[in-house]
C-alpha cells in the first residue's frame, strides 16, 4: 500500500500539468486537421511509474532539434534504493538512447500522425550501471558447540557489488494528448553485461555458494533481457 500513494502522485503529476499547459483547450480529435507544427515540443520530461515496483525512480528527458523532428536524443537517470527486512539494494544507472521516428514528424504524415505528435519509433541505447545489492534472508544453520542437537539459523552478510553495461534496442509508439501530455510505450531487449563481485565480513565463508542462481528480475543477472515498459510527461 506504501507504494500506491507515490505511483498515484507520479501519475497525476505529468497529467495535471500538461491539463493546465493546454489551457482549457478542446481535446485534439484524430480527425480534426491541425497543422503539426503548432503541436510539436523539442524537450520532454517523463517518468516511469512502473520503476516503482522496482525500488527504483526514473526520470528521463528526450530532447529534439526544432529544425528536425525526425530523431531525438533520450537520457536517463536511474536511482535506486530499498533498505527493508528483505533487501538491501542502492544504485543507480544512466541510460542513453538515439531514436528515430520515421515518419511522425514529417510533414506529409496522415492527420493522425499530425494530431498526436509521435508514431513509431526505433531507438538504439546503452545502459551503464552501478548497484550494491544484498538478499538479508540469506542464513545457514549453526551448531552450538558441544550441543550436538542445538541448531540455530545465522543471517549472514553476503552481498554483491554489480557494474554493468546493456545495449539494447526499442521498438515504440508514442502519442500526445492535450497538447502537452505525452504517453511512451515500448518493447524491445538487450544484452547485460555484468561484472559481479561478493564480499562477506566473514572470510571463512565461500563467496561461490551465494547468489549463484540469478533470475532474470535480478540485479546481477547476465545475459539476454527483454525490455518493456510505459512512461509519461510534459513536453515544453
């Protein structure tokens, strides 16, 4: 429930303030044949709600020439931080992207394509991170001594420090509603690759038996990673 209230301010947010920017203007119907130009924004600044449920808050801007709308240039900024009875997970990551839309802003599009200001685009990016992650519900059984049917669990303190490099590729489809709004929703994947190294304050402990089997949710996994996702904002 902690994380509904953030993600329902974050989503109201980009909205409100691309409510108030179209100034009480009339939804822009598909139909209706307004010229491009007056629709089209150089800078947008997103969000990503979804990174919520990840322990992460993203926050991106795309940035185009006013000559040519043709292309963009995206970066952003990943910040993630959960410290709870379960996890310990810091880092952050920074994520730059070259896209292309095709036809969208060109100025034979369709009215539909002048309408909502975006269309399909494919984008091209790498992502550089860093991340110090730890599973606190990680334990082993303990004997007492000399109580040889005496058994505890111990917590132990075994976690990993992850850098990592991922080019990727997107596919996606991008609309503009009230002049201002813009909705971002994409596919695609790429390649992580990580350099992981584990440490534990207690040197008897052999780092080869913990956090061997990664799922591909985790932060040191290596390998193919699909990608996907939705984010929103206000061009400017």
């Amino acid at each position: 429930m902690h994380k509904i209230k953030p993600f329902l301010a974050l989503f109201l947010l980009p909205v409100s303030l691309a409510f108030c920017q179209s100034s009480g203007k009339k939804f822009v119907a598909i139909a209706k044949s307004t010229n491009y130009e007056d629709l089209r924004k150089p800078n947008v600044i997103k969000i990503s709600p979804l990174h919520l449920f990840d322990n992460q808050f993203q926050l991106t801007g795309e940035f185009f020439k006013k000559s040519d709308y043709k292309s963009s240039f995206v970066v952003s900024g990943n910040f993630i931080y959960a410290d709870n009875d379960r996890v310990s997970d810091q880092g952050f990551a920074l994520d730059l992207q070259r896209r292309i839309y095709p036809r969208s802003f060109s100025s034979d599009s369709t009215p539909f394509y002048r309408n909502s200001a975006g269309g399909f685009y494919l984008g091209l990016g790498m992502q550089l991170g860093y991340n110090e992650y730890r599973d606190k519900s990680i334990s082993r059984i303990v004997n007492k001594q000399g109580y040889p049917y005496d058994y505890f669990s111990e917590k132990l303190n075994v976690h990993t420090q992850n850098k990592w490099a991922q080019p990727y590729v997107v596919l996606g489809y991008q609309v503009i509603v009230w002049d201002a709004l813009y909705i971002d929703f994409f596919v695609g994947g790429g390649l992580k690759m990580n350099f992981v190294s584990k440490s534990a304050p207690d040197a008897s402990l052999n780092m080869d038996d913990y956090y061997t089997d990664p799922d591909i949710a985790s932060r040191y996994y290596k390998g193919i990673i699909p990608k996907a996702g939705i984010t929103m904002g206000v061009g400017f």
